[in-house]
C-alpha cells in the first residue's frame, strides 16, 4: 500500500471518528435530558442536532491541525 494511500486512509478514518464522537455526545445528552425529564426531543430533532455537531467536528478536524501549525511557527 503506498504512502498517499495509508495517509488518505488515515485521514477518512480520524474524519470517522470525529462524527461518530459528536454523534455519541448529541446522543447521551438527549437520553439524559429524556431521563432527566427536561425535554424530550424527537428523533428528528436530535438527528439535525448531530448533522450539525458532525459539520463542526468536520470543521474543527480540518482547521486545529493548521492553526497547530500556525503556532508552531511563532
């Protein structure tokens, strides 16, 4: 397997993670808000709530490696 494929790999596979990691937060939050008895939200609500949890994960797995990088210069 070459080089830029393991490193491609890698990078979808971090990318994966992300979003099943903010889908598993959006998820414990509303079970334990359900649990709590604060809200209950449907499932189409929470499933728009992870969309947008996924979208800043994406956001963030993208930028912080180069606002690392960024900082590392100065």
């Amino acid at each position: 397997m070459s080089e830029e494929l393991k490193t491609i790999l890698i990078s979808r596979f971090k990318s994966f993670l992300w979003r099943l990691l903010g889908y598993a937060i959006a998820l414990f939050f509303a079970f334990i808000l359900d649990l709590c008895k604060v809200i209950e939200l449907s499932p189409a609500v929470i499933t728009i709530i992870t969309l947008a949890i996924g979208e800043i994960t994406k956001y963030l797995n993208v930028n912080l490696p180069d606002l690392k990088k960024l900082e590392d210069k100065k």
